[in-house]
C-alpha cells in the first residue's frame, strides 16, 4: 500500500486541512476515556457529510485500510480507539452535527451521527417537546455512538435505551453505498429488521451517518426523592411499589450504594447532603408531571407514595427535591460516580444485567467471594436498577500496592464472569463489548450466535475494514 498516494486521495477528496496527520493534532482520537487503550491511526479524517463518508469508505476499499468510526469518544469499552498497527484512519463524524429535521406532528427528529446528545435533547425542549435518552455523557457523546452502542442510561426504565427510541437509519456500507432508511415510520415489517442490525453493533458493519429519533411530549415538572433503603428486599418492594402506583409518571430507579457514594462525596465534596449517609444503599427516584391541572402533582404524588411506601417498610428515610434545582442536585451525586472512580488509580468495571429476581443473589454472593479473596477490596456498586443493570465496579484496597488490580485482574474477571453465568446475566447491559470483552463474547452467547454473528459480518464486511478486532475476535472471521 502506497500510503501517500492514499492520503493524497483523501485530501483530495475532503480537503488536507480535514485530514489530521499531525501527531499532537491526532492525540484526543486516539485514547479511549478511561485511558485503557492508546492507539496509533494513519490520520484522522473528519467528512462533514454522508456523500464525503462514500468517498472515503471507497478510497479504504481501494487500499484496504480499515476504518474506526468516531463520536464523542467516550466509549468506556474501547470500542472507537485504533488498534497500535498504525494502519486505521479513524473516521470522526464530529463535524457532521446538522439537525436535518423536526417532525412535530410526527414526534421525531432527523439528525446526523455526530450531533451531540445534550443538543438534540436542549434543541427539541425549544419545542416543548422531549427526547429521553439521558446519561452522564451526554455532553460530549453523540447521536451515532449512542446508536452504535445501543446506549442505555438513566430514562430506560419509562423509555427505552437507544434501540427503542431509534425509528430509521441512514447508513454508508462497508461496500460505499448508502443504505436509505430514515423513515419515521412506527410500523414497517418490510423485510428484514436493517435498523436493527446496525444499532449496537459499535461501527463494526456500516458508518451510521444520521437517524430519525422518537420525541415525546415534555414534561411540565420533575419531581425526584433520594430515599436511605436498608436491604435488597425492601428495595424490590419498593420498586414494585412504584411502579404499580405511579406506572408511567416513574421514569428513574438508581440504586447507589453507601461505598459508591462515599467514593463520590470523598471527591466531590460540594455534592454532600445529609440522606445519603443513612443506610447502605440509597435511591434515587424520578417521576415526571405531564398534566397541568392534575392533582396530585408530581411532587405531591411522590411524597404521599413514599409516605406509604414507608408504612409498608419500603424504606427508612426519605428528602423529597422541593425544586428543579434540587433534582438537578441529586442527580449530580449519582453522575459524578463514574468521575469518582475514574480518579482512583486502579479499577475495574463491569456493566452488567440479570433478571430482577436475581439481583440480590449475585450481590451477596459476589461481594463475599471477592471479600474473601481480596481483603480490603473496595466494591463500588450502583446502577440502573429498575432495569437490572448493575455498574459492578472495583477498586484496589486502599493501602494496596501498585499493580495490585492487574496483578489480580484475570482472578477476578474469571470470578465476575462465573457469578454472572450462575445468576443468567448478561457480561454487556449497555456499553458493549469493544475490545474490553471480546475474548469473553463466544462463551458468554455461545458458539451458535457467536457463528451467526461472524456470519453477519463476513457477509457485510468481507474484507474486514470496519472497526477490526473489536466485538469479534480478527482470528475468528
Ligand atoms: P464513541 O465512544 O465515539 O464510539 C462508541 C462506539 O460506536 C465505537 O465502536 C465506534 O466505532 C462506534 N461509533 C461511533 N459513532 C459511530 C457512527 N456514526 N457509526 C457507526 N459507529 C459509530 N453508556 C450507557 O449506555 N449508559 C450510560 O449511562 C453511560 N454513562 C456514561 C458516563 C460517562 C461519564 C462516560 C464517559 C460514558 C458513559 N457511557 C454510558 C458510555 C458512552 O457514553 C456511551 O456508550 C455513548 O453512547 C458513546 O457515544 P460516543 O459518541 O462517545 O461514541
Ligand atoms: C452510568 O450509569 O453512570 C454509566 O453507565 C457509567 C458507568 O458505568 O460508570
Ligand atoms: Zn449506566
């Protein structure tokens, strides 16, 4: 391969100042968030529309140069960082942030991939209208990544992760064509389920380069309670309880637990109040109002709910937000919690899932294995819990020396990854699999998916070009 000759038809095709070849210029492309992985690209392009992204997928088939898609890069599973062969261009869809269409009727919004999350949902509010996806990131990550990620967060309890709120997709094949589907359309069993296919499978069979998005009517109020819970059966009781009583206004149960939270206040001393401090787990709680006249309100819904959820023994203490800003608060303590972690120098995440009858069996289980094991080790839990979704993190004992957690990384995984099976979870909830998990995918799914899916992306990708090595193994296609 002729590699001037290849970067002289992107200049040329994009224009040289969009093809980044500079070493300090490439550098934020090219570490993932955590800081796990360092990769090394060829250059780093940024298209500013689909018709570019044709051109430069045809240009990498041309050269056989494999492609990583790019958002917001804020993958925790180091899904859109270059392998250190140097041979990829990452391909940032930054620069294509166009809202391309607001359907009000319709309740959807046609955007472009690199359209930032916390855009797309500050943009349709001007509109009194509402798009749930919600998640600490969402500053920086972007519409594509989401999809690409079928990302979860705080709103999939009412909502929906990525896949659900994601009605058609435009899409550029490994092949440089553009596979046309942003359709808003509810109802369409027209064939095989495209959309589908390409959301969550993390840049590895097709560049997303924009989608149509379900909005929902916005809210008029907010209403959230952070509530001191002792045990995990009081929180399932409590959890039943809600959503029985307040079905569709509930629309966040996060669980933190009291190592979490201390870990966070330690940190992050402003977001200190006094209820977090009271039992070994805390929740907190959302509901959203939508009707103006009604009455109870949300807020006033809330507080009569925990009121009787309290005579049930649901939990011990509870602070109701009084206002916006308050529930603003509370949430800033449960999404300073990945910050938190991210500061402690050794530590280990795992994003999981299991059936909610199983939550409590895996926790006490697991937390008293890796007790044993690894005295001192510091367990910090919280997560989706309406959703059973746990963030099942570790981090090294305080006094433990350095290199304790690689040292010990595989015993513990190998551990984790047994009590996930044993309690018929899932290794993945919601940040994928990247190249963090990929050894662990084929006995994780089993051989057959783990054939269907290879078959799928030998079928889209032959040649292999697109974001290789992550999700499935290079050697296995
Ligand atoms: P990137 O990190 O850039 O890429 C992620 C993957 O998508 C890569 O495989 C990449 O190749 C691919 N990709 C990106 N854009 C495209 C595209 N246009 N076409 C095809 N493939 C593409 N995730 C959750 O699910 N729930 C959470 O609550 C949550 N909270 C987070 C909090 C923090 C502080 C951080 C740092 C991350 C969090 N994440 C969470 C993980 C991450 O933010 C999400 O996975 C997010 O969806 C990734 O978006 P991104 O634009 O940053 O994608
Ligand atoms: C969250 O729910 O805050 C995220 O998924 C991030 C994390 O797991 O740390
Ligand atoms: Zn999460």
């Amino acid at each position: 391969m002729h590699v001037d000759d290849f970067l002289k038809e992107l200049d040329a095709a994009l224009g040289s100042q969009y093809i980044l070849r500079d070493d300090q210029d490439k550098v934020p492309y090219l570490t993932d968030w955590r800081g796990l992985y360092t990769g090394i690209a060829l250059a780093v392009v940024l298209p500013k529309d689909t018709a570019q992204i044709v051109a430069i997928v045809k240009i990498c088939q041309q050269y056989q140069v494999a492609i990583v898609p790019q958002g917001g890069n804020t993958s925790l599973t180091g899904s859109a960082t270059p392998e250190a062969s140097g041979s990829q261009i990452v391909v940032s869809l930054k620069r294509m942030n166009a809202i391309r269409h607001l359907d009000l009727q319709n309740q959807t919004i046609t955007v472009e991939a690199g359209c930032i999350l916390q855009v797309v949902q500050e943009e349709v509010k001007k509109h009194d209208a509402f798009f749930p996806l919600s998640l600490a990131a969402q500053g920086s990550c972007t519409i594509g990544g989401n999809l690409a990620t079928n990302a979860g967060g705080t709103n999939v309890l009412r909502f929906g992760n990525a896949r659900d709120l994601c009605l058609g997709l435009e899409v550029v094949t490994p092949q440089g064509e553009i596979l046309h589907g942003l359709r808003g359309l509810r109802k369409d069993n027209t064939g095989y389920d495209l959309r589908n296919l390409y959301i969550g499978s993390e840049g590895t069979l097709g560049i997303i380069t924009a989608a149509v998005m379900k909005l929902y009517p916005a809210p008029i109020n907010h209403s959230a309670a952070l509530v001191a819970v002792a045990d995990f059966p009081m929180m399932m009781g409590l959890l039943h309880f809600l959503q029985k009583r307040a079905s569709a206004e509930l629309t966040a149960f996060e669980m933190m637990t009291q190592e979490s939270i201390d870990l966070t206040i330690q940190h992050f001393p402003q977001f200190d109040t006094p209820i977090i401090h009271q039992a070994p787990f805390t929740i907190l709680i959302e509901l959203f109002e939508y009707q103006e006249e009604k009455l109870p309100t949300a807020s006033s819904m809330l507080e009569g709910l925990l009121e009787e959820a309290m005579q049930h023994a649901f939990l011990g203490d509870a602070v109701l937000a009084n206002n916006l800003s308050q529930v603003k608060a509370f949430w800033q303590i449960r999404e300073h919690i990945t910050m938190a972690q991210a500061k402690e120098p050794e530590n280990l995440k795992f994003d999981i899932a299991f059936p909610l009858s199983n939550l409590s069996g895996f926790i006490a289980e697991t937390d008293q294995m890796l007790r044993q094991a690894f005295p001192g080790i510091r367990i910090i839990n919280f997560g989706h819990l309406g959703d059973g979704n746990l963030h099942y993190n570790l981090c090294a004992p305080k006094d433990a020396d350095p290199g304790y957690m690689a040292d010990h990384e595989s015993k513990i995984v190998s551990m984790v990854y047994q009590q996930i099976t044993q309690f018929a979870g899932s290794i993945s909830a919601e940040h994928g699999i990247g190249q963090l998990k990929r050894e662990h995918l084929k006995q994780h799914r089993g051989d057959v998916a783990y054939h269907v899916m290879q078959n799928i992306k030998r079928a889209l990708d032959p040649d292999n070009l697109f974001n290789p090595n992550k999700v499935l193994i290079r050697h296995d296609l």
